[in-house]
C-alpha cells in the first residue's frame, strides 16, 4: 500500500521542551459553502504547478467554462478535464488550485467536512495549508494523497512516541532534510480515495496552537463523530474529538516561531515530484498515461460540503 501524509514543513528545527497545553473552545470565524468558494474568498492559482506536475491549473473563467469548478447553495464540486486526450507537447490536464484571501494562525481548528475526494491512477490531490516563503514558513497537509488507498503525514523533529492513534513514518520535520517529506503519521485506508468515497465520505479536523498542532479523521456514519463537527456547529471544543491521528507537539519543534499564518488551499495535480516517482506510482500511472487516459480521471474531483474555520 501506498501512503498518503499531514506534512508540516519548516527549515529550521529549534528545541523547546515546553509541554501541551489543554485543547481549548473555538468560536467559528469564517465557513466556506457552496458558491463561497468561486465568490471571491478564494483566489484561483495559475502558475506553473510547484510540485512539477503533469497539470495546468486555470483560471476562474475557464474553469467555470469547462465545469471545473460549479457549486450549489450548500455543495461545491472542483475537478479536473477529463474528455481531451493530450499530446506530450501539449500543457498538462487542465485542473484547479483554488487558496483562501484570508490567512489562519494559531490558536484556531479548521472542520473539512468532504463528501468525495478525487481518485485515479497518477491523482495527486491535496487539502493543505501553507505560510509565505515557502517552506520556510510551514506546511500543514490534511489530506494527501497519490494514486488510490492512501494514508497522511507532517514537519521539525517529533518523538517517536505520542499520543495518537496513526503510525509514525518519520520523525524528522525539517524540509531541508528530507525534500520536503515531512513527518510522515499514517492513516487508515477510508481516509482516502475509492473506500472513502464509497463510504460518503467524512469529516478531517485540525486544532493548530502554539504548541501543537493535532488531525483527526471521522468517517461517515460513524458514531464517533463528535456533535459539533458533524452539524456543523458554530462553537466546537476540542477536548470532545478524542485522541487524533497525528499529534505534533513542540518537544523539539518551536511551533510558535516556525509556522505563520496559513492560507488555506484545495489543489489537484497529477504524476509530479511525489506522485511521479516509482516509489509511489506504478509505472502504468506515468505521464503518457495521464495524457492518453482522459475518462479515467471521471472520478478525479473533490464534492466538499464545507470548510469551517474556528478560533
């Protein structure tokens, strides 16, 4: 199996040794439904893809030209082409990475609350956030993934041993040290591609401090779900969303001086410098595929009902 990674990216790693603090109530500040996503509060990425991949991301207009992106009052949709056979002299898939005008830092917790994530061979799709210059400013992925069944990672140095109930891949953070990799935390098979999209879905939180910085994953259906995330509540408390996935906490990673704010960004890409190396991909998954498969990428689109920020 593949896995898929929570990254926090910083260049520079500072010992603390300070302690967790109690996980505290956040009022919501700002939500994204439906047409809040193309109405402004979201500006739409047109440069060359910075993770080298096989894509070439739109602007609005062309986006909403060839249904790339379209919403209704409570659901918005963001995929990628999937009818043009291209030619290898041709730009990549056209594709969408939308990020947020608004910036989020510490404390605050985000609720994402996604009924359908993209999925195919050579996917890259990604629900992140990140501060200027980057990487030196921080990354935090909340959902990544390539290809099919995947999984979650972060990035400074972390103990080996945490509270969380994902398994440790890596304990090095610092972006300089592992090409940007991150602390890898891995997840479970639902919270990914086809077994998550057949179960409807689910909701991916992220409570971000000065001093830690803690996922979690619920799936649909699933009576673990605190009330709060899946009504979408305007106040949530943290303390009731149990042990998270991943939990990064500041033993040797100075929280509060490595990651600024964050914009917020919903992105998919495809093959490029991770989900285009053989580690990750199969070889069937190159390029070439990309190029000549355009209906395999029919399913290649998020459906998200909303994203919630609390601080």
């Amino acid at each position: 199996m593949h896995s898929t990674f929570i990254h926090l990216l910083s260049s520079i790693v500072i010992a603390t040794g300070l302690l967790r603090v109690h996980a505290a109530t956040y009022t919501q500040s700002t939500s994204y439904i439906g047409n809040d996503f193309i109405s402004g509060d979201f500006n739409f990425f047109t440069a060359a893809d910075p993770t080298a991949g096989r894509v070439t991301y739109v602007d609005q207009a062309t986006a909403a030209a060839a249904n790339l992106t379209f919403a209704t009052d409570d659901v918005f949709v963001l995929r990628a082409d999937d009818t043009t056979v291209l030619s290898a002299s041709d730009p990549g898939r056209k594709s969408v990475r939308l990020e947020s005008v608004l910036t989020f830092g510490s404390p605050s917790a985000m609720v994402l609350d996604i009924a359908h994530m993209p999925e195919g061979c050579g996917t890259w799709p990604a629900l992140w956030t990140y501060g200027p210059n980057w990487p030196s400013t921080g990354e935090i992925d909340i959902m990544e993934g390539t290809l099919e069944p995947q999984t979650e990672r972060i990035a400074c140095t972390m103990p080996a041993t945490r509270t969380q109930t994902g398994t440790v891949l890596n304990d090095d953070c610092a972006a300089a040290d592992d090409g940007n990799d991150g602390c890898g935390v891995e997840f479970a098979a639902n919270t990914f591609g086809p077994s998550f999209n057949a179960a409807g879905g689910g909701w991916f939180g992220m409570e971000r401090t000065s001093t830690f910085i803690s996922i979690w994953f619920w799936p649909r259906g699933s009576t673990t779900v605190p009330a709060g995330v899946s009504e979408g509540d305007t106040e949530v408390v943290t303390d009731n969303w149990g042990t998270p996935v991943a939990y990064f906490p500041n033993t040797d990673c100075d929280i509060a001086s490595e990651f600024e704010a964050h914009n917020f960004v919903i992105n998919l890409t495809f093959c490029g410098d991770w989900a285009g190396i053989t580690s990750v991909w199969d070889l069937a998954c190159a390029a070439n595929y990309v190029d000549a498969n355009p209906s395999a990428f029919s399913n290649a689109y998020f459906e998200i009902n909303s994203v919630r920020i609390y601080e």
